[in-house]
C-alpha cells in the first residue's frame, strides 16, 4: 500500500534531555498538520516516554529515529536505537512502557541488527471524515439482553359461561 504523500515523518536524533521536549514539539506540529488534534497530548505522551527511556537506559547523545506513519486509519509510532538491552514492561513505577500501554491500541518491541525498535499504534480516523465530539458506544449483544421485554396484553375477564382455572398445590 501507497501511503499519501505527508503522511509518513522520520527524524534522525542524537537523544538528550533537552531533544525530548523539542521531539514532541515537532511531533505535535505534524498531528496538527495531518489534522489529529485529538490525539496530540496521547502521542506526545507516548513518545516523550519511549524518547526517556532511550535517555535513561541507553545513555546520553546515542543515535535514534522517530518515525510517524499515518495509514488514514492507524498512526504509528516508532522509536529505533541502537541500544542492545531490550525494553521490559514494568508497570511498578507507572511510567515507561506501562503508560506507552495505557495510551495506546497496541505496541511492541523489535530487535535489530542495529538495536531495537519500539513501537505503539493509536486507530485514528481522518479528522475530516469524523466529528470532534466522541460517537456513542455502539448497542452490544449485551445491551439487547438487558432490555425488558414488553407487558403481555392483560387477559380478558372470565365469562359467568366460561369455567375459572383453579390452582392445585403439587405436593412433592
């Protein structure tokens, strides 16, 4: 598949502490420019997090590529580095990939050659195609279920002509 043309970024970076606010910056001004402007502060989040892990577990002024991919349904995000020591979720302090996870659809990690790979994918939809207000969550099988069912129509009174049915107590 052909992606459109501007929907496809990548930066090459030597990581830094100071790199990491001036990224999501960047990476902010592109989601504006493709028109994602719910998802700015979730994506942002999620790279600044992968971008400090790099800082933090990798070590200063090492090589890595940021890369943003927007299919028109799927944003991908992905972190390359040439560190060898592959990420570990630990969800104790809340940060790292653990919140990468709560922001997220779905993420990974790949080894290379090189390093490593991480990645996290958000379902996006084009913003002119779909409202800025969240839809309603669509009815579930579920939801059906728990809808009582209409009242049976009363029945009608018995006749003096008609005989009335009597109860009888089984006993067991």
């Amino acid at each position: 598949m052909t992606l459109p043309s501007g929907r496809n970024y990548a930066v090459e970076l030597h990581v830094s502490a100071e790199r990491v606010s001036q990224i999501r910056r960047i990476v902010a001004a592109h989601l504006r420019h493709w028109n994602l402007e719910l998802h700015i502060q979730p994506v942002c989040r999620g790279v600044e997090e992968l971008l400090t892990n790099v800082h933090r577990h990798v070590g200063d002024d090492n090589r890595c590529v940021v890369e943003l991919r927007w299919t028109g349904r799927h944003l991908t995000v992905s972190v390359a580095d040439n560190g060898p020591p592959m990420p570990r979720l630990a969800s104790a302090g809340g940060g790292g990939l653990a919140a990468v996870a709560r922001l997220c659809d779905s993420w990974g990690t790949c080894g290379t050659p090189d390093g490593k790979v991480v990645w996290f994918t958000r379902r996006v939809a084009d913003a002119h195609h779909s409202p800025l207000v969240p839809c309603p969550p669509v009815p579930g099988v579920g939801d059906a279920k728990g809808q009582p069912e209409p009242a049976p129509a009363p029945a009608p009174a018995p006749s003096a002509a008609s005989p009335v049915p009597v109860a009888v107590p089984v006993l067991v």
